[in-house]
C-alpha cells in the first residue's frame, strides 16, 4: 500500500516536469520520478554530489563505484552530460540555474515552510544539500505520503520540527491530493485523486487552504499509462 | 622540476595531532580517503574536529573515527548514512554542527582562496543562521559565514603525479577539491601515480600547489587500477 502510494505520488510529480528543465530530485520518493517521465518530455537531472545529465540506472554487474547519485545508487551519464566538485555544483543551484527541485518530508506547513532534516533527541539526517536546493531551485515541490506512518497530518499549520527552509514550497504533491501556493492566497487545493472527495481532503490535511474554483476531481488518474 | 612529494604514509600523516582540525574529502563513500582514514584509526589521537559532507558510508570512513573517541566534533551536512553517528550525538559523545552542503563547500573554498567570508541565502530563517549575521543587499536577507582554514586535508584522487597535480574520476571528485585549498597540510592517496609530465594538463583538477604530501592509495580500495609508467618518482 504504501508503495503503490509513493508510485502514484512519482507518477503525478513527473506530470509537472516540462520539456527541457533542468531538476535535481531528492533522496528516495523523489527519485521514482525519473521513472515516470512523460514522453515527449526531455529533462536534465542534475545530482548534488557532482553530476549532471543523470541517465538510466547501469545493467547490473556494470555498476561503477565513481559513478553514483547522492543516495549512493549507480548511475549513467547521459551524452551531453559532466562531472564537477561540490563548490562548482553548489554554484548551480545556490545560483539559480535549477529550474525545479523534488523533495520529501517529515513536515511542511501552510506558510509554505519545509522540515525534513532532523526529529530532535531521535533521528538525526542532516540537511544534506536540502537547504541550498529550496532556497536556489525555481520551483521547490514537496512530493510525500498525506499522513505520517501513524496517521497523523503532515500538511500542518505550523512545522514543529526545525526548518529545511523558510517560505520556500511551491507545490505540495501527496498521493491524495496536489496544493500550489500563491503569493496572495496561500496554498491552494487544486487536485483530488481518485477514491477521495474534498471532504477526505479536510479531514487529513491540518493546514489551512484554499479549494480552487476549478479543483479537479478524481484526478491523477487520467494520464496513467502515458 | 616540481618537487616529489610522494612520502610514507606514516610520515604524511604524522603530521596530524590531537586537537587539530581536519577537512576530509568524499561523499558517503565515493571518493572518500579511506587509505588515510585507516591509517588514522591506528595512531594515538584525540580531539579531532572534522569537517567533511558526511561520516562516511554505513560503518566506513569517520564514523569509525567516532566510534574510536577520536573525534571531538564533527561539522557536516548529512551524517543520515551512519546511524552511529546520529546515536554518538544523541547520546552526547559527538559534538554536531550541522551545515547545509553548499555552504560547506564554498566555506572550505573560501578558505583557501584568500576570502574571509561570503554572503549566503541558503538557510535564512533556519538553525543555520542561529548566532549568524544576516546582511541584507538589495533587499535580500544573506547570512554572513566565515571561511574555514583547517591544519590538514585528506583527500582522494584516481590519478596523481609526484608533484601532486590530480585527477578525479566521475563523482569521487565532490568535495576533495575545495578541502585541498582550506588546509596548511594537505594529504592526497592517490589510486594511480604517475611521473612529472605524464598527466595531461588540460585534465588536472588539483594542481599540485595545493597539495603537500601524497601516498599510494591501498590498492584494495582502488577502483580503476592503471598501469603507470612512473619515470621519475622514486616509488
């Protein structure tokens, strides 16, 4: 169940990839987008440790140990595409040149604020290059499961966990639902996926928002075997 | 010609004393200087600050520096790949600076590069500009961070020549170039050693001015094993 969540979370995230973007996708959900891609679409994947051009995972027994994500797993490098240190790849995305960032969560809340690094005195991850790739990407997306492993909201009013950043989320894709934030309104209920109604939406989603006057139901569902 | 830096690896790393700070290249285990690290495990030091992206890879790399009581701090931007690590800081026998990646980047850039501090947007509003200044310019908040200057840097390159010119391979490269510029002392293993004159200069990465010492790589831990024809280095 909860694989099949995160499957259909990569799925609807991939659909907000455009032809030609340039996008660094986080660790694990994130990565399953790259699976998704719709055709027609061409994107660059830029990977923090020092890679972009990002290609399909090596056949196995090919696999390279100077060749690798940011999560460690083997990679190729597509024609087209460089290695760089980290001051060099910092540069790209601290600076601007990302036009969109995938990343999961432990928390995001309705100011659009992001906490995904650390729960106090029990896990301690680190920021990794979270903090840099919200505050540089374009357009940051927050893909995750709607509720916490024991039910409870993860779209909150308020995080409670120490920040990744401040203000920084764009758009908030679950398997349940997709929000996008304006500058006027907040955060905004524009999609419904098959098998919830807006009132499933309410009752899990902890942080205030908008319904769009054109929120599209039983969505998610229409361009699954694109 | 450039001087030969290939020495011992005990007479490189006896360099190291407790209490010194240290700044280690790698990425949870692409690139990391395991043949240093080792090393390290089996000398009688203590105190140490480290600077490095992460711990290491599961249980490789710093975090068996921790687990040793070497390490008195260890300033990172995701230890999320060595449990002990999160379980040494909880249990109050680490000391952990979080640093957003880039930020420890361009701190060890910085560094060397003769620049005393830089101006960042990346953790505005977060932990990471907790007892920081924040500068605005042109109506953007930055948080003003100070350049690092560490006493050693270990690092990890596929190829090197005696002069210490070096040659990183696919992703391995990441953070052993900026640590190269930051340190007094910088130790370079390298996988493959090549003559003065034999690596092609349009391809060097660290030229060898950064860099004080360099050793053999274990060969265990290399990942592309050349042949080289070293020439003149007395190896």
């Amino acid at each position: 169940m909860a694989s099949n969540a995160k499957e259909i979370i990569a799925r609807r995230a991939a659909r907000e990839l455009k032809d030609g973007q340039i996008i660094n996708l986080g660790i694990g959900l994130p990565t399953l987008i790259a699976n998704h891609v719709p055709s027609g679409v061409d994107v660059i994947i830029q990977t923090e440790n020092g890679a972009i051009g990002v290609g399909p995972a090596p056949a196995p027994g090919c696999e390279d140990r100077d060749r690798a994500n940011a999560g460690n797993q083997p990679i190729t490098l597509n024609p087209g595409g460089s290695y760089f240190d980290s001051a060099t790849s910092f540069a790209m995305i601290r600076g601007g040149h990302l036009d969109a960032t995938f990343l999961g969560t432990l928390q995001v809340d309705e100011e659009g604020n992001i906490a995904n690094w650390i729960v106090p005195g029990k896990m301690l991850a680190g920021m990794g290059g979270a903090m840099d790739l919200v505050t540089g990407a374009k357009v940051v997306h927050i893909v995750t499961e709607h509720c916490a492993k024991d039910g409870s909201p993860k779209l909150l009013k308020r995080c409670t966990y120490p920040l990744t950043g401040a203000r920084e989320c764009d758009v908030i894709i679950t398997e349940r639902a997709l929000f996008r934030r304006y500058p006027d309104k907040g955060f905004v209920l524009e999609e419904v996926a098959r098998g919830y109604t807006l009132a499933d939406i309410a009752a899990c989603t902890e942080m205030s928002y908008t319904v769009s006057d054109n929120v599209k139901l039983d969505a998610y569902g229409d361009e699954e075997e694109s | 010609m450039p001087s030969n830096k290939v020495v011992s690896l005990a007479e490189a790393m006896s360099h190291i004393r407790s209490g010194m700070s240290i700044a280690i290249g790698g990425f949870i285990g692409q690139g990391d200087p395991l043949t240093l690290i080792d090393y390290l495990k089996t000398m009688d030091v203590s105190d140490l600050t480290i600077y490095e992206n992460d711990g290491g890879y599961r249980d490789r790399g710093t975090v068996e520096l921790v687990e040793q009581g070497k390490v008195k701090k260890l300033v990172a931007s995701h230890v999320g790949t060595t449990p002990a690590i999160g379980k040494a800081v909880n249990e109050g026998r680490l000391e952990f600076e979080p640093v957003p990646q880039g930020t420890l980047a361009e701190m060890m850039r910085c560094g060397g590069a003769g620049i005393g501090g830089f101006l960042t947007p990346t953790g505005v509003g977060t932990v990471a500009a907790e007892g920081k200044q924040i500068i605005t310019l042109n109506g953007r908040d930055y948080i003003l961070v100070p350049s690092l200057r560490v006493d050693v840097a270990l690092i990890r390159a596929h190829r090197g020549d005696t002069w210490g010119n070096l040659i990183y391979r696919g992703t391995s490269r990441n953070f052993s170039v900026p640590a190269a510029m930051c340190a007094d002392y910088v130790i370079a293993e390298v996988e493959n050693l090549y003559g003065i004159g034999e690596l092609d200069p349009e391809e060097v990465h660290t030229p060898g001015i950064f860099v004080d010492a360099v050793v053999r790589a274990n060969i265990g831990y290399c990942v592309v094993r050349e042949e080289p024809i070293v020439t003149n280095g007395k190896v």
